[in-house]
C-alpha cells in the first residue's frame, strides 16, 4: 500500500482504509455499544475517586438532557457553554447537552471573566455549566458582557454553592424527570454540535463550527486497526485512559472523551495536574493509553517520582499539539524501560481534530505518521503550487474531518479555505516518499504555549487598551519547559513613561497565566508590511 499514496497531481493520499461514516448524531454514536458494557466504569475522579458506569453515565445525562429542555428552554441548535476542569461529570454534561438537541461550546475553566465573556457573547450560549468556585467569575462575565443566562453548576464535594444556581446533581439525578420531551429533539448529523474557539492562522479566537459528522469521522478515522491505541472492551478487558490533557480543549474532547466512551474505555479525570498526582495517577489507575502533550513527555522522563513502575501497564502514548524533542521522548521510553508503543498525532481544533497519526509501532518519533483514512493532504509552495516528497511548505488538508467554517466570519473562512475547498493549516512540513509528515514550524502567527493556543492578537489588543501604549507586537519565543512563551514588542505614546511590570500586570490580569506576557520589549516602531501587517518574522530575526 505504501508507495501509492502520492498521486500524479502529488496529492497525498491516505495508505489506510477509507472510513465510513455512520449517518448518526454523535450522542447516538457515542451510546451504539452501551449494552456491551453498562457496568464498567466510564469515568471516575483520580483525586476522590467518585465516578459513573456506562449505564449510570446514560441515564444521568438523559436526565439532565430532559431538564435542559423543559427547565432551562434549551432549543435544537442552541449553544450551552461548559466551563469545567476535568471531572468525571464533564463526559455526561457534555452529552447531555448534545441530547438535547444543544451546541457544546468549551471554555478553559481557568480563564478570567474578560476571556469569558467573550466567549459567551460570541456563541451566544443560553446557559452555563461550572463549578461552584467558578460561579463568581461567571458572574463577573455576564456584567461585563451585560447579558444574564442560567448558571448550572457541577457539586462534587461540600464547598458552599452560591445562591441562585441549579445543581446539575439535582437536574441528572431527579427520578420524576419526563424524558419524552427528547423525542422532540431533530438533529441531523450534519448539524453543528460543538463549537470550540481557536484563532486559526491569524485574529482573535473564532467559533470553529463541528458538526456531529466531522467528529463521528474522526472517532472512526482513529478506529482504524493500523492506527488505533486501543484493545476492545470485552468480558475480560477494559482499557484505563489517562485523563489529563483538558476536556475543554479539541483534542482531549474527540479523542479522549468521546471517542474513549464510544469504546467503552475507562477514563480517569485528572481535576488539578500537580507532576505527583499524575504519575500516581498513572500507577494507581494502571494506566493503558496516555494521551500527552510534549511538557509531559518532559516530565514523565525527567521527573523523580517517575520510574518503571509509574508506567508499568502503559502500552500506547499519543504526543500531539506542538513540536516535541526527539531527546525528551528517547528519555521517557528508557525511564519506562518496558515496550511502548509511541505514537505523534498531529491535528487543529478546525479539523475534530486528527489529520496524521503514527501507524501501530512506529519507531520515527519525530514524524506525525501519514494522514488518517478519507483524508487528502497537499504540501503546496505560497502560491498553492502542489510540492513533492521532501519538499517544505504549508500542509493543506480535505476529509470529513473538517469543519464547517468558523462562525459568522465570511472573512476568515475566505482565508482558511482555498477556493476549490482545501483547508490552510497555516503549519509547516514535509512529507516523505510514503506520505509521512514531519511538522517543521508554524507559518501562522498562532503561539502554543505548552500546547495550549495563545492568539498575539487578543495580547496585541490588551496591550493597545494601555493608556501609555502606542502600538505593540507579540511573538513566540522558544522556552524550554513550555514549548514556547509570548514576547511582546512595545511602542510607547509620546511623553508616556510605563514600566514593563506595569504593562505585563495589566495585560496579565485579563488573561489566563499561560497567556501572560512577561517579556516585553520597548522599541521605537513596529516593522509592518505595506498593508499594515506586523512583520513578525523580521521581529524574530532582529530580537530572538
Ligand atoms: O487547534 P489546536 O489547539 O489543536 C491541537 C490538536 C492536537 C492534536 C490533534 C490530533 C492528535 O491526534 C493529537 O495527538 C493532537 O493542538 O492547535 C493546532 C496547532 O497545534 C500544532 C500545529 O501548529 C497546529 O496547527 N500541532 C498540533 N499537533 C502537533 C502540532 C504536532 N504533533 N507537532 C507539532 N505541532
């Protein structure tokens, strides 16, 4: 099969098996197989252990479907944010809502109320399901965002909840709950049933539009027996999934949570990463499948508490979402000491999110394998003209993975897709003879800081609101542990005097810690193009 996935027009073809698509919504994929498993556990809390089985799992997020609907006046289409860290509920919280016929729009529990609010007035959710704790920062949004929706929150231990907010616990668990009303749900796969933002190549974050078929293909495209991580759930067996990549984000949400309770994996939710919990984690919960970004992989093979026993029962790590040192996973392997099957994935929130993925054992740990079934990639030059093996340039991509578009924004989605339908990546790469890509940088402005995105136009913008700020630019600059780290280039009004702590305080307070901007420079001008772009390049060759 290898040899024939580039075709004459060089496009690259995937060497697996096209995938079918079953024409379902992704909840009524999601549960296909419960009566396999109802009584294995579908996730469970690493920190308190409480948790749901498969059964239990169903029924309470039909509940809380069924209360969505009739209490909340949740509509087919309708966005429900879920601001929530990684806990065993979040899976039936997030199903619940595609039940009721809702949109999933996922936002980092740590961001502050001025990155919330945002949010929540771009997808215009109808409601809001948190934490308790979170409550106040939620309401902080809606002031400033000066609308008012229902608050729901998650109660998972005996913290206070602020008054005037309905319990999730209640609404799922509530036995006099009239499931009928879901019979009224009309959702089609192709409908749009999650809603994450990313900046894409360039901007602020955009609604990135998914709809329950792109992220059916992706579950099946991963399904696929050369490039599956997973052992079927049997009589005998079960796989434990290492729940810390954040649920909120795409790749934890396709590949971790719905597509691990599609095969009735257990996952285990990781609340709060502290280095010692996950790794005892790990042990504790004899971890299969560990799906990680590259600070893991630093950490599980640099970090003492990590030994041969911590990785005793891992056999599959799929590394994904920014660059990754070869030196950091060799390190890992020898510190488990025992056969892993290590595996890079490579995808964007704008494409549910897998493109290419390592095959079954292999051992090129720098390349992110081929592309998955039913996907076509091109490696083109800037002016879109097609490369061939081993050349460098802008991958473009075209499968059923790909979103619908980003929301509301004719402008960006006349950026991101050519005109005969491929999608710009915005990322740089190569491909070998058997189509095998190797990312090798990032031509888009985006910033990954430990994978996480960090947009330098939302930092820009911050910076701009300063008093004293004329003009400023934002870059990424290499950091050891965190991949990458902003740094940000700043023009001063005339007669202003500011510190640099004065403006990171400012810009910091608005923004979640792994978007803070600590390193800024005072320059005189900010290169830009003619058209007024920032020159970011030229920034890069001048400072870093
Ligand atoms: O939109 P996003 O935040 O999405 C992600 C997705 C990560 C995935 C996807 C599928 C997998 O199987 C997997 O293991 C991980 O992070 O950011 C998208 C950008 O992240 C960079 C690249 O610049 C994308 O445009 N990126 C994602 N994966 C890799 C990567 C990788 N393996 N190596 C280098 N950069």
């Amino acid at each position: 099969r290898e040899n024939s996935v580039w075709t004459q027009d060089r496009v690259i073809k995937s060497p697996f098996k096209d995938v079918e698509i079953p024409n379902l919504t992704l909840y009524d994929y999601v549960w296909q197989n419960l009566d396999r498993w109802p009584e294995r556990t579908a996730s469970v809390c690493a920190e308190t252990g409480r948790g749901y089985t498969y059964e239990q799992a169903f029924k309470l997020s039909n509940r809380f479907a069924a209360n969505l609907r009739t209490k909340f006046k949740i509509c087919d289409g309708d966005s429900v944010a879920v601001m929530l860290p990684n806990i065993p509920d979040y899976p039936l919280v997030a199903l619940g809502i595609l039940a009721a016929g809702g949109v999933i729009t996922s936002i980092n529990p740590n961001y502050t109320a001025h990155e919330v609010q945002r949010q929540l007035k771009m997808s215009e959710a109808k409601a809001i399901v948190t934490l308790p704790e979170t409550v106040p920062v939620i309401r902080e949004s809606l002031n400033i965002a000066k609308i008012n929706i229902p608050i729901i929150a998650v109660k998972r231990n005996d913290n206070p909840v602020p008054e005037g907010i309905a319990l999730f616990n209640e609404l799922s668990e509530d036995i006099h709950t009239d499931n009928s009303v879901l019979k009224q749900v009309r959702r089609q796969t192709n409908d749009i049933c999650f809603l994450p933002y990313s900046s894409g190549t360039t901007g602020l974050p955009k609604g990135v539009e998914l709809s329950h078929r792109n992220i059916i293909a992706n579950c099946e495209q991963i399904n696929d027996p050369i490039v599956a991580m997973h052992n079927e759930t049997t009589s005998t067996h079960q796989d434990s999934v290492m729940g810390v990549l954040p649920f909120f984000h795409i790749y934890a949400a396709t590949v971790l949570m719905f597509h691990k309770f599609s095969i009735g994996a257990k996952l285990v939710a990781l609340p709060k990463f502290q280095p010692e919990t996950f790794l005892k984690t790990i042990e504790k919960h004899k971890t299969n499948i560990l799906m990680v970004a590259p600070p893991l992989i630093l950490l599980m093979g640099s970090h003492s508490a990590a030994t041969e026993k911590t990785f005793e029962h891992v056999k599959s790590v799929c590394n994904g979402a920014a660059p990754l040192a070869a030196s950091d996973v060799e390190r890992f392997l020898q510190t488990a000491k025992h056969e892993i099957d290590f595996r890079q994935g490579y995808g964007l929130t704008e494409t549910s999110p897998t493109v290419t993925i390592g095959p079954k054992g292999s051992k090129q740990h720098a390349t992110t394998g081929p592309p998955v079934g039913s996907t076509e990639l091109r490696i083109v030059d800037i002016n879109l003209k097609n490369l061939g093996p081993n050349e460098t340039g802008e991958i473009l991509v075209r499968g059923p993975q790909v979103m619908r578009g980003y929301r509301d924004n004719p402008q960006a989605n006349k950026e991101a897709f050519t005109e005969d339908g491929w999608f710009r990546t915005g990322d740089l790469a190569v491909a070998d003879e058997n189509g095998i890509i190797t990312i090798a940088d990032r031509l888009k402005e985006l910033i990954k800081v430990k994978g996480f995105q960090v947009p330098p136009a939302e930092l820009e913008s911050l910076l701009r609101e300063h008093p004293s700020v004329n003009d400023a630019a934002v870059i990424g600059v290499p950091h050891q542990s965190k991949g990458e780290a902003p740094k940000a280039f700043v023009v001063l009004k005339d007669g202003h005097k500011c510190t640099e702590r004065q403006l990171s305080e400012f810009v910091n307070s608005k923004v979640a810690t792994y978007k803070h901007v600590d390193d800024i420079t005072f320059v005189d001008s900010i290169p830009k193009s003619a058209a007024g772009k920032i020159l970011r390049r030229v920034l890069k060759d001048q400072y870093c």
